[in-house]
C-alpha cells in the first residue's frame, strides 16, 4: 500500500486532469463522477482516499466488497459501485449493497435483482462489448434496444458502461467511447428513458473518455498504484 500522503497526492493529481479534461470539452468538472477502483486494495487504502476527498469506490467481487464496506461502516457517506461481473445467485447481496451496478448483462439478472429488491429498483448500466471480445462479458451493441425492452420495469436503467479493446495509445480508443456515446443518445430517444450516465475510461484513457462525454470514469492504478499480488 502507498502512503497516505501518496494517494492524496495522486488523488489531487487526477483531480486536476479530470478538471481539465472536462474545460477542453466544454464540460463542467463537476459532472463527472471519479469511481476509484479499489479491488483488492486493503480497506487502509479506501480510508486514505477517502481522506484525501474520494466518496465513489468500485469493486469487482461482492464478497470483497462486504467485507470493505463493514470495515469501513462508519463512512456514512461511502458510495460503492460493481464494476465487476455479476452473477446472479450474488444478486441479493449485490441489490442492498451497491448504489451502482455498471454491468448488467442479461435479462435473467435483471429479474434476479428485481426479485430481491423491488423497490426502489436497483440502479444499474447496461454493459456493452463494443469490441466483440470473447474474453470480456457485456452484450453486443445491437442487443441493447432490445436488453432495455425487457429489463425496463426490473431495475433502473441508467445508461451504458464499456471497456474499449487493449490500444497501444489512448487516443485509439477514442472511436469507442465515441460510439458508445452515440449509442446512448439513440437508445434514449427511442426508449423514452433518461440514460444519463456513460461510464467508461480508466487509468490509461480516461481523459479521453471525458472528451467524449464520459459522466463516470473508474481510475486505480493511478491513484493506488499497482494492485498487490
């Protein structure tokens, strides 16, 4: 784990791009919400950055996160997100316990989420695999109308989340986060829904992603440094 004076340091620092990034698009900095992405951190990490002015975390795995958000109960005003897959036998744990769900994949788990907590609905994005990769979950582009028809009275569908292929820069994944941003808006108008949120950019490509509209970009690395083995 870094030092605390360390993660404040990088913490301020991301800040700061995320700022300037936001002023070259004509954007208000404000708009956009810095997920950290803590998997694997120890819960000394979360408190440090918290200190330093993070609210929003991501996590991958929902027993991880239980044990993180116990620890750290007396933050009251924690805000965590799933950034990871979720299956849907963790639906129940996953509904109480995260203000965000960034990938939604299916309707069997929306109606697993929608079992467990009907109301209010759980607030999730759908996740797009905009490269085709086998190795990632997400559903292709042209099922996403579709995913929003069905799943529309389970959960609160709140917009998209992608993670663009490996790029040797982070000026190639521009194109991705181009689509995806277009792909909201034309899944808005046709679905009547107020997608509002587009999560995507992490460590490597985040400027860019708010350059294209990012409102939520999911950062570790350089905030926490390397993730412990």
């Amino acid at each position: 784990m870094l030092s605390e004076h360390e993660i404040r340091r990088r913490f301020a620092e991301v800040t700061d791009r995320i700022s300037a990034a936001a002023r070259r698009s004509s954007r208000d900095p404000g708009a956009i919400c810095l997920v950290l992405a803590s998997k694997t951190q120890p819960p000394d990490a979360i408190l440090a950055a918290y200190r330093a002015g993070a609210r929003h975390f991501g996590e991958n795995y929902v027993q991880e996160a239980m044990a993180k958000r116990t620890r750290l109960h007396e933050l009251a005003d924690l805000r965590w997100h799933l950034i990871g897959h979720l299956q849907s036998n963790k639906a129940r744990a996953a509904a109480s316990m995260f203000d965000l769900i960034h990938s939604l994949d299916s309707t069997r788990l929306a109606h697993a989420l929608h079992k467990v907590h009907p109301r209010p609905p759980a607030r999730v994005l759908l996740e797009i695999n905009l490269g085709a990769e086998a190795s990632k979950h997400g559903i292709p582009p042209g099922d996403a109308e579709r995913l929003i028809a069905e799943v529309r009275d389970q959960v609160e569908v709140a917009g998209l989340m992608a993670i663009p292929p490996p790029a040797p820069s982070a000026e190639r994944c521009r194109p991705y986060f181009s689509r995806l941003r277009e792909m909201r808006d034309t899944l808005a108008a046709r679905s009547g829904l107020h997608l509002g949120e587009l999560s995507m950019g992490m460590t490597d490509d985040f400027e860019v992603a708010i350059e294209e509209g990012a409102t939520i970009v999911r950062v570790g690395r350089a905030v926490f440094g390397e993730r412990p083995a």
